[in-house]
C-alpha cells in the first residue's frame, strides 16, 4: 500500500526511538552483570592467593608470619596491572563483593543478574560495611526493593536513611570514629593547576602541601603525640586556615624542586620546567619559579651533558643532590600504576649494594614501603630496562614501563 509505514518498519522515527531504548536498556543490563562478575573474580582469586601464598611468594618466604597477607599483596598488584586499576580498587572491589555476598546476599545476586545497577550495589557494599552484623538484615530489607528501581542519586539518600534508622550507634561515635580518617590532599588538574580543594597554580598547591607536610613531620615525634601524619597535617590546615595558627608556627623554609632547562633559562627555548610532584610546567612558570622564589630548589638540566648527576658512587649513602635528582625523575614510587608520590618513597637499590650494585641513578629508583617489601618477599621481579623498569608478576605477566612524568 503506497505511502504506508508499518510499525515495525525501521524508516518509522517511533520504531527507529524504540529499538535505541531497548539497546540501552540492555546494554545497561549486562554491564551490570559483567561488573559484579568482575568483582566476583577478583574476590574468588585472592581467596586462592591466601589458600596457596606459594603461587605468589617464594619458599623462603612461606615460613614468614605474614606470608598470606604478602601473597594476598602480590595477588592485588598483579590484577592492578592486568586490569589497569589501583591498587586501592581491586582492593575495594574484592571487598564489595565479600561484603556484598556476607551482608547482603539479595542485593548481591540482583546485581549479578543484571536487576541492580552497578552503581547502587556498590552505594549498598559501602553503607553496609560500616554496620555491625546485627544491622544487616533490617538494612538489607530496607532497601533491597528500591536499589533495582530507584537511581544513584537518590537511592544514595535513601540507602543512608535507612542505614541511620537500623544503626544501633551513638552518632558522636560513629563520627569520632569517622574524624579519624581526616587528611589533605592535592589532585593535579591540566595547564599548571592543582585542586587543594582550593583551585591553585600547581607551584602554590606543591608548596602548601609541602608546608603541611614539614609542620606536622615537626609534631608528629612529639613523644605525647597520638595523632598519626596525614592526621596532623589536616589539623595544621585546619588551624592555618581558621587562623588558629599563625605566622608564629613553626616556620621552616620549605622547598619544592623545580627542573629547568637551561636553554629555557636563558630564554632560547621554550622547553617546559619540570615541578616535583606535578609534571610539566609551562616554560614562563619555569623561569618566574628558577629566577625569584626563594623557596623552590632550582635544578638546571643540561641537554648534552644532562646525565652529569648520573655518575658512580662508591658510598652506600645516597648523596643529598642525587637524591634529589632522583625524586624528581620518578615522582612517583616507580611499580606500575602506583601514584604514591617519590618523597614518600624509599630509594631501593635494584642490584643490592652487597652485591656489587653501585648507588647511581640507573642502580636506584623510588617504592613505596608497600611495594619495596612487594618486591623483596615476594615473587614479584623487577628489571632496569634502557626505557626505565620493567616489572614481571608472580603468574607471568609483564609491564612495560609507565611513561616518564617528563
Ligand atoms: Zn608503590
């Protein structure tokens, strides 16, 4: 019949709005299903990773005390790097379904069969967690219903009412407890900026952060101090900004390393600086940190003979100027992925000093305390490649180095 359009007739707009709801809708569905199946994986892995630590710590180590835990370390590092996640993430989806599956089994197998979204599962793992046993069931009635109807963004308000109505604790312990986890940090946005919570230029952020972090290292050996250093330093930011503690504190001359090319010194480049801690800055920031603040360690990089730090030493002690170097190399802890920023790191001789390994920049690189004994206890191995480190996991999978900061 001329000019008809049937109603199944894909040339129909209605049809053509239909069908694209119902992909959505199904796509929606079975990302759902293949999260929580991700989640149940890693679960069910490092269950096998604490029943058998030998498949990821080496025989000498079995007989540790905390050779499981050291396995269940090694198990996370290397889905980390498999999965490209955190650490810190496989860490929190491992828990989510432990406690997903524990406090909340209803809630746990909607989510597997694709009825509850991602989102709200994981709202339910984290509300959940913080009840004690005898809260679980009332919670989990209380919400099972709407975490398949309701959206994220509301079903969070509903999910934190209902977890105040079966929460058997005095709210001021609850928030004792919960005021233990304050700290500071910085996240680097682009173009030279960094969010303290406050929106900065990066060199300001660096150093206020590095300001927090001397005023609190100063308090922190107190021999009455209970507070632990991300602690202080969230109480000396807070004071600073109530203006409880003023100019009097404890003021030390705080440097942060900037690396500057020295034709970009000279204006005969416009080559971008390095900042420690942040990255690439642009080339004016550069000169303006290198030729005026006195608070930033000026360090000049020759581009023919920068490798001039990169010498030989023969003291085990590494020396204070190749430290420095070195921080700002690696930035960062150098294991894949890891973000934990090189001044909190140890400096680990890849070829131990005993054996004959020597303290040069190509002999030494940063890891954090986590993986420096990752690195030594367990089968993890690691390999200074011409292109930085190369980092093999216990089942065999290898990295490639991370791209330099610079
Ligand atoms: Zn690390």
């Amino acid at each position: 019949m001329e000019g008809f359009v049937s109603l199944l007739d894909p040339r129909n707009p209605d049809v053509r709005v239909e069908l694209g709801m119902a992909r959505a809708e199904y796509a929606l569905r079975a990302s759902s299903m293949a999260f929580a199946e991700q989640l149940a994986a890693i679960h069910e892995t490092l269950i096998e990773a604490r029943a058998f630590p030998e498949i990821f710590v080496g025989p000498s180590y079995l007989s540790i005390p905390d050779a499981v835990a050291f396995a269940e370390r090694a198990a996370i590092a290397d889905l980390a790097v498999r999965l490209g996640l955190a650490e810190q993430t496989v860490r929190a989806q491992a828990e989510q379904a432990r406690v997903l599956l524990l406090c909340a089994p209803r809630v746990w197998s909607g989510f597997r069969d694709g009825d509850i979204p991602a989102p709200n599962a994981r709202i339910v793992a984290d509300l959940a967690a913080t009840l004690p046993a005898t809260a679980w069931l009332a919670f989990e009635d209380a919400i099972v219903e709407a975490a398949s109807t309701v959206a994220p963004a509301r079903f969070r308000g509903c999910a934190r009412a209902a977890r105040e109505r079966v929460q058997p604790e005095a709210a001021a312990e609850l928030h004792r407890r919960t005021a233990e986890e304050r700290r500071v940090w910085v996240e680097h946005d682009i173009d030279g900026m960094s969010w303290l919570t406050a929106y900065l230029p990066s060199a300001v952020a660096q150093r206020a952060m590095a300001h927090l972090d001397c005023v609190a290292q100063s308090l922190v050996s107190a021999p009455d101090e209970p507070r632990t250093l991300a602690q202080l330093r969230a109480d000396v930011a807070g004071d600073l900004l109530a203006g409880v503690l003023g100019s009097e504190g404890p003021h030390v001359g705080v440097a942060v390393g900037v690396m500057v090319p020295v034709l970009t010194l000279l204006g005969l480049s416009e080559q971008p600086g390095t900042l420690e801690g942040y990255g690439p800055i642009d080339a004016d920031t550069a000169r303006e940190l290198a030729g005026h603040a006195p608070s930033f360690i000026r360090i000049l990089t020759d581009p023919i003979t920068g490798t001039i730090l990169d010498i030989d030493r023969t003291a085990y002690r590494v020396p204070a100027d190749l430290k420095r170097w070195l921080q700002m190399r690696d930035g960062t802890c150098t294991f894949t992925g890891c973000g934990r920023r090189a001044a909190d790191c140890d400096l680990d001789h890849n070829i131990a000093w005993a054996d004959g390994g020597t303290t040069s920049a190509g002999n030494l690189s940063h890891l954090c305390r986590n993986h420096h004994r990752l690195k030594h206890n367990s089968r993890w191995k690691v390999e200074h490649v011409p292109e930085g480190i190369t980092w093999t996991s216990p089942t065999g999978h290898v990295s490639r180095p991370d791209p330099p900061p610079f």
